[in-house]
C-alpha cells in the first residue's frame, strides 16, 4: 500500500474528552497535545513530506478568554520545548 505525501489532522474533541471526565479543560487540550505527539512520532516512520494539524478555528475566539490563553501557552510551551528536535530532522513550520 502506498502512504500518503500530505495527511491533515483536526484537533477536536479534547474540552468534550476532559468534561466527560470530570478534568479542567486544559487537561483535555494536554492530552490532545500527547496523543499529537505520539501520532507524529508515527507517521515520522513512513517519511511523510507534510502534515497540517488544524488546532484551532476561528470559533474557538468565543470560548473563555482564560481557556485561549491556556491552550495557546501550551502550544507555547510544546513547541518551545520541541524545537530542537523538529530542526534536528529538518522539519519546517508554518503557522497560518
């Protein structure tokens, strides 16, 4: 089977995981984060040339200004702690 050059990932779910649990919001969006990361690591063993993660819409904007700002300090956070890696194996970012 042939893998694909481009895969896209919307990131959704993850307020609806942590109430269901009874956790803080942005204990879902962290577990989000983890499960990205693992999917990553994943689709790095097929050599795929890109990968769009779509991690927030324009109606997020309406949410709790605390939550946008706790789910923006921990795309922060990931990418800062991240990038090393991401450079060492030539990955590029672009954020739109």
């Amino acid at each position: 089977m042939k893998f694909p050059h481009h895969v896209a990932i919307i990131m959704d779910g993850n307020r609806r995981w942590s109430q269901h649990r009874g956790l803080p919001t942005l204990d879902g969006h962290r577990a989000g984060v983890e499960s990205m990361h693992s999917t990553i690591e994943y689709l790095g063993n097929y050599h795929l040339k890109y990968l769009t993660i779509y991690g927030f819409s324009t109606e997020n904007w309406s949410r709790d200004p605390d939550e946008i700002e706790g789910l923006f300090h921990l795309y922060a956070e990931v990418l800062n702690k991240e990038s090393h890696e991401l450079y060492r194996r030539g990955v590029r970012l672009h954020h739109v």
